[in-house]
C-alpha cells in the first residue's frame, strides 16, 4: 500500500505524488495532518485554515471517486506530525510515502526529520517537484546559480517554458481496500481542527466551481488584466489566489487554461497574468536557495541597519484603518473585513507602513500572514521585502509610494474609498484624496493623517542612506 500524505496541495488532478502514487496499481491511502501549534506559530490566517477544512471535505469526495481514503490526524507541531505519520504508514504497511516537496525552512525541515525516522523500517520516501513548473535548480543562469533578479529569471523560466510541453495530468483510479472504509482515523466532514476559523463562505471549495472559476477568468477577463488588474474598484483580478495559496489549484492547471485555444503571440493581458504567475514560482525558489528569508532576515545585508521605529499606536491605526490616508485606510478595512487585498493596494499600504511610518515590515508581513485567505509565506514574505527595499530584485531605496498619488490615479472618482470608507460618503471627489484640505471636513468623522508624507519621504531617504553608508 502506498500513502500521500497532503499539505498545500489539496487537489486530485495534477497532483505529482497522487499522480505517481496512482500508477502503482497499488492501494493507496492519503491523509492530511493538521498541527494547530505550528499553524500559529507560523500565523495561519482563520479565515484561510476554514478554506482548507472546507476544502478537505471537498478533496474526500474527490478521492473516493479514485477508491482512495482520506484520513485525519491532529498534532500540534510538525515534529509531532512526523511521529504519528510513521505510526500510522506502519500500522498499515504502507510500503512508500508519497508527498509534493515544501520549500519554506520549516517544512523541508519536517521532511528531512521523516526521512531520518523511518530511515531504519522497509518504508521508502519519494518527494515529488510539484508546486512549481520548473523545481528549484532547474532555472538558473549562465554560472549555474540562482537569479537574484526577476526579469532575467522570467526569460530564462519562458524561454524552458516555451521548448517544453505543458503536461496536465490526473490520476488513476486504484483498487480499493475495504479495511480502510472503516478506520477510525477516516475524515468525516465534521473534523474540526484545534483552531479558531473565520468563514471563507465567500470563497467556493468545491472542484467543480474552483475549475469554472479558473475557466470563466481566461475566458473572459484575462485579456483585459493588464488595463483592469491596478484598479481596485473594479472586478479585474482572477481571484484565484486563495487556490493556488492552498493547492486546490496548480501553476500548470492555470498556464494550461491561459494558453488553450491560443496562438502566439498571446494578448498583453495574458502575458502579464503569466508573469504574476512566474513571480509566485520565482519567490519559491528564492526561498529554496535563502532559508534566511524563512527565518526572518533581510535579503541584502545592508538593510540590517535600517534603524526601524517603535511606534505601538502607529502600527495599530495602520491596522485598523485610521491612518487618515483613504486609500491606505480602505485598503486595510478590505482586508480585515473580507480576508483579502487588492494586489496594487498591498503595494501602497506596505510602503506606508515601512517608509511613512517607519516600522519593520516584520509586523506587516505578519499581520497579512495572520489574515489573508490566499497568505502564502515565500509569496509574501517576497512582496514585503519588495516594497521595503530589504529584498531582492528591489529598485533602490527611494521607492517611496505616494498615497494621495497612487489613490489619484487607480481610484480618480474614490469609487473604492467610499465602498469601505463610507463616513467620507460626502467628501467631493475633488478632496476625496485628502479629505483635510476639504473646508467642511469637520462634518465627518475621520481622522486626521498621523504622519506628513513628505517629512516622512525625507525621513525614508535619509534613514536608508545612513544604513546603506554604515
């Protein structure tokens, strides 16, 4: 009997280690581990770990079409998991463990500690490449090294893309195993993980719908991204990055559907969804080759002498929404109160929190981590350390995000202000920026800005430079 064990990986079609499992003929098993102390230690979002209890019901009748159990286990911690997972392959007789390879520090750690433990049973260990198109290694520059920098990484992974087929694969219905039916470690919907849950009901976990979302979106809105993606108030993102973050999609299901029925050259807006695309696999290789970046460091050096402010009261206003910046403001209120953010929105209020007032972008990248249904760590930890000037691939310091000017130009009528914002209701369009310079503003209850942005841009430029001349 073979197991695959799933993590962020939640589906059944283009599936490596179910895949491969499959082809065996073999029974199979799989089983899903949840470990709720390592979850918040890592700050799993509420709203994301209901996404994934609904999902696994979802993945049980995916898996019962292939003959295949599902069972659950709750630990706390990773370590933990390692311990009951060998306990149950042995109990079973599994004779090979099947799992899709996780690059944070953390969880190829946990890999490496199963290796070891059933290093001394009849129990082998296949780890499969799955969660990028290309695995780390395999795209690298003229030295054989890693790319530091996007853009040549991005050539480098197309032109691979464009020599090698596109390959979708499902798996094989195995024989099924009557003994398994019964189990006491079997999933029934009514598991409830030891962990607090936020409702993802907006969010649809069912296959069927998660595949028609994916279709509907490069049927109809995807050549328009590249006009539609930076305006927040209106409908132009997939939305599909609560399933890539959790694995009920994959990166080749996504290219698969983008280039079908296509011929090259593919529409501007195409090329840019896919470059978003190979960003998410660049950012997982980055985290393969710098396990610093798992463990909370700067990616360049210098940046550890960045002299990062304390500022508690700040730091909250920022969080609830009441910088007194509307675009900041109604950005963090979408967030907090739907589990999701405008991708150009993440770009402005993360510049705000690191370059206006000053703070880590540790509290920023872990506040997001805490509640986004699509949180995904390399992917986040990567546009954190983008917007702060700590990370690779960052322009130099001086990328400094103007609120009012980025609030102007994506959201001219402040559509999107008012949808969150709604005390600034009867601020006219031309004040809806900055609502202070409105003579009636004292009709509204809204605050004040907590901070000058140009005394704060000066602050930025002179704070970088002293760290990068230290």
């Amino acid at each position: 009997m073979r197991l695959v064990w799933f993590r962020r990986d939640l589906r059944v079609e283009d599936n490596s280690a179910l895949i491969e499992a499959t082809k065996t003929g073999e029974p199979v098993v799989a089983v899903y581990i949840a470990t709720p102390k390592t979850w918040q230690s890592h700050d799993l979002a509420p709203i994301q770990a209901d996404l994934v209890a609904r999902r696994l019901a979802c993945l049980q009748q995916d898996l019962a079409l292939l003959n295949i159990e599902l069972l659950y286990l709750q630990v706390d911690t990773f370590s933990d998991s390692v311990e009951a997972l060998q306990r149950l392959a042995l109990s079973l007789n599994v004779t090979h463990i099947h799992l899709n390879r996780e690059y944070e520090w953390n969880e190829s750690q946990r890999d490496e500690e199963l290796k070891s433990s059933i290093a001394s049973t009849s129990i082998e260990l296949i780890r499969h490449h799955d969660k990028c198109l290309f695995p780390p290694g395999s795209v690298v520059n003229k030295q054989q090294q890693y790319f530091k920098v996007f853009t040549p990484f991005k050539r480098a992974y197309l032109a691979r893309f464009a020599a090698q087929p596109l390959m979708v694969s499902k798996p094989s219905v195995v024989e099924s195993s009557d003994e398994l039916r019964q189990h006491q470690l079997r999933y029934s919907p009514e598991c409830s993980f030891d962990y607090p849950r936020k409702s993802s009901q907006a969010y649809p976990a069912d296959t069927k719908t998660i595949r028609q979302l994916l279709r509907d979106f490069c049927n109809e809105s995807v050549d328009d991204y590249h006009q539609q993606r930076d305006f927040p108030a209106l409908f132009g993102t997939s939305k599909l990055s609560p399933y890539l973050a959790i694995g009920a999609l994959s990166i080749r299901q996504c290219l698969a559907r983008l280039y079908y029925g296509q011929q090259p050259p593919i529409s501007a807006g195409r090329e840019i969804w896919q470059s978003e695309l190979v960003w998410r696999d660049f950012y997982q290789h980055l985290i393969h080759f710098e396990p610093k970046l798992s463990k909370g460091h700067n990616f360049v050096s210098w940046a550890d002498n960045i002299q990062w402010h304390h500022e508690p009261d700040k730091l909250a206003a920022w969080q609830q929404g009441k910088t007194g910046y509307p675009i900041v403001d109604a950005a963090m209120r979408q967030l907090n109160q739907t589990g999701w953010m405008h991708n150009r929105l993440r770009m402005v209020v993360a510049s705000f929190l690191t370059k206006h007032l000053h703070i880590h972008w540790h509290h920023g990248e872990r506040y997001f981590m805490a509640n986004l249904i699509d949180g995904d760590y390399p992917a986040n930890n990567g546009g954190w350390q983008w917007s702060a000037s700590t990370g690779c691939d960052a322009q130099p310091y001086f990328r400094i995000f103007n609120p009012m000017a980025q609030s102007e130009k994506f959201d001219a009528k402040g559509a999107f202000i008012r949808h969150w914002l709604p005390e600034l209701e009867a601020v006219p369009d031309k004040f809806i920026h900055q609502p202070w310079l409105w003579p009636n503003v004292s009709s509204v209850s809204y605050p004040s800005p907590i901070v000058d942005h140009k005394t704060e841009r000066a602050l930025t430029l002179q704070l970088f430079k002293q760290a990068k001349d230290f």
